[in-house]
C-alpha cells in the first residue's frame, strides 16, 4: 500500500448514535459531516439481525434496524463502517462477550451484511433515492485480544480461524470488500514494550495459522495510551511488528483511541492531545488508512459509564468540545505539512 500517508480516511466512532432520537440523531450527523468526516464506526449487532437460530428455510434476517441506520448515514454522505459482532445468545457456548460456537454460523452472518449493504448490496439496488455509499471495510470482532471482548480467553489460533471464515464469506459476495483484524488494544497506560498484547497476538495468529499470511487486508488498532506521544509510540511499534512478520502492506486502521472529558483543565490537556495526534497521525509514513477517535458522543440515553464524547451527552447539542475542536484543527493543519517520518520504511 501506499506509505505516504497521502489519503487518510477522516472517521469517527458512532457506536452510542444509535441510541438518539431521529430528530437528534439528524442534528448529530449532520454536524459530523460538517467538520469533513466521511465514515462512522459502528456496531453491525448479531443480536439485531438473527435475533433466533435459523430454521427449516434458513436465517431469518431482520435488517429493518440497520437499513434505517444506513439510510440516515447516506442522507448526510456518510459511509458506515461495520464492526461485525457481537455471539448472539443461541450461537455460543459461554457467557457475555465470548466467541461463536461456530465460525461458519459467524461467517454467514457477516456475509448476510456484506450482501445486504457492500458495493453489490440489495439495499442500494432497493434504495436508488440514496446516495451510493457502501461499506468497504469489514472490522471482524473488536479488542478480541482482552478478555472484556473475548470473555473466554485471548486466543489467537481460534480468532485467525474465525477472520479467515468471515473474510472467505464476505469476499465471496463482495470481492472488493477489505477485511480487516477487529482493533487490536493496548494496555491503556504508558507505553511500554514487554506489555505488547496487540503485538503478540499478531504473531500468534501468523504462527498458529499459516493460511493467513497474504490474507488479510488490514489491521484494526486501539493505541489507547497515558498521553499522546505513548499513543505514537504504540502505532510506531505495532507498524514495525507487522513489517517484520511480512506484513508491511497491510494497512493499520486506527478504529478506536482517545481520552474521557472531564473539567476545564482535562479538556484541555485532551485538547492538545488530540490536536497532536490530528497533526502527526494524518499524514505519516505509518501505512495508516482510517482515523476514528472515540467518540462523537456518549449520549445520557446510553447510560454509559464513560464520556469521551466530543459534544456534550445530552445530544441536543453539536457544539465541538475543546477536544472535538483540537483534532479537527490537527487534521486540517496536517493537510498542509510534508509527511510525517514516524515509521521507518521496510527494506523491500
């Protein structure tokens, strides 16, 4: 891929949107446009879609949730990102997030999104009206390395089985679909090496599965770090885990990294921060594809325990916080400045 850091696509998490009142949800898309993002993340929910074990004729899709979502997102040209996830209830075998029973009953899930809303998705053939923005990246599971989102264990062999499967299916229906690594995390706190769960697990993954090397189309990565410079260096060092594993052309997509709000002096450190990242990130030589902070918003009707939102919760209001502002200005700012030598460039 290219190195260059040229053409980065300007993201944003959107997982708690969903939870808005259509009027609101207008207003906060709307204003997420406005400030030259073009693609939200955001979960594609087993549990929505095949709320019940498929039966004598097969799986019963129930898309009327997404369709609205994705309808809502083209009226304000925005592109969704799909995070493939989470087991539904009939389709595992332990409790909270733990990973399907079956990688075929997974894959057929993801393909049933990629047929639905990818480049040839019966949904744009159904809705001509709308601006044609299909899903291109696929994100298969998400921080399957942490046993929050894989409650059964980290396991690199079964999570390279299970990618492999949803990208054979997906790619079936959609050939020009990129298949990414759901994010990958770090430990959250400084940066520090020997602490390199992200990194290791990439390599188990190549050792434990042969099959997979030349085989996935991207990396996704959750750099979250004590301060902005601890988040460099994560992306830094996972760029040069990937490099020396053969992997220097796969992409790193940046799906989730940031900072909760908090007074007058958080925010503004959050601000710098994020104005940094915006600067340096944007248009390094790191292979970095996609940039999408957490979060737009963490609405009150969520009743999340966290806000690293860059409005305020109660989504009747798109005003940037300072940190909304700062990343913003990063990116702007980076438009105009030479690539950033971050990574060094792999001998080919």
């Amino acid at each position: 891929m290219d190195r260059t850091g040229a053409h980065v696509i300007v993201a944003i998490n959107g997982f708690s949107a969903h939870a808005l009142p259509n009027l609101t949800l207008d207003q906060q898309l709307g204003a997420i446009r406005a400030h030259g993002t073009t693609v939200v993340r955001a979960d594609a929910p087993w549990a929505n879609v095949e709320p019940n074990p498929p039966g004598q004729d097969g799986p019963q899709w129930q898309f009327s949730f997404l369709d609205h979502w994705v309808t809502t997102l083209a009226s304000h040209q925005l592109r969704w990102e799909p995070l493939i996830d989470f087991s539904v209830w009939w389709a595992r075998t332990c409790p909270n997030f733990c990973p399907p029973a079956s990688d075929e009953t997974y894959a057929s899930f993801a393909q049933a999104i990629a047929q639905r809303y990818g480049s040839k998705g019966t949904f744009w053939s159904q809705h001509p009206e709308l601006t044609y923005l299909p899903a291109q990246i696929f994100e298969i599971w998400n921080e399957e390395n942490s046993v929050t989102f894989w409650s059964s264990g980290p396991d690199p062999k079964r999570y390279a089985n299970l990618y492999l499967a949803a990208r054979h299916a997906i790619r079936e229906v959609d050939p020009s679909a990129s298949v990414i690594v759901g994010g990958l995390t770090t430990n959250g706190g400084s940066y520090d090496v020997h602490r390199d769960s992200a990194g290791r697990f990439v390599k188990g993954m190549l050792a434990a599965v042969h099959a997979l090397r030349g085989r996935v189309d991207g990396f996704g990565f959750h750099p979250y770090g004590s301060g902005p410079q601890d988040v460099l260096n994560w992306v830094v060092h996972f760029r040069q885990v990937l490099d020396s594993l053969g992997e220097s052309s796969a992409p790193i997509d940046i799906t989730e990294f940031g900072w909760p709000a908090g007074d007058i002096a958080t925010e503004a450190l959050r601000a710098s921060s994020m104005r940094y990242l915006g600067l340096e990130l944007a248009h390094s030589n790191c292979g970095i594809r996609l940039l999408a902070p957490y979060d737009w918003i963490n609405p009150l009707v969520a009743d999340e325990p966290g806000d690293f939102g860059f409005v305020d919760r109660t989504g009747l209001d798109t005003t940037l916080r300072p940190a909304g502002l700062g990343w913003f200005q990063g990116l702007a700012q980076a438009a105009t400045r030479p690539k950033v030598l971050l990574c060094t460039t792999p001998n080919r």
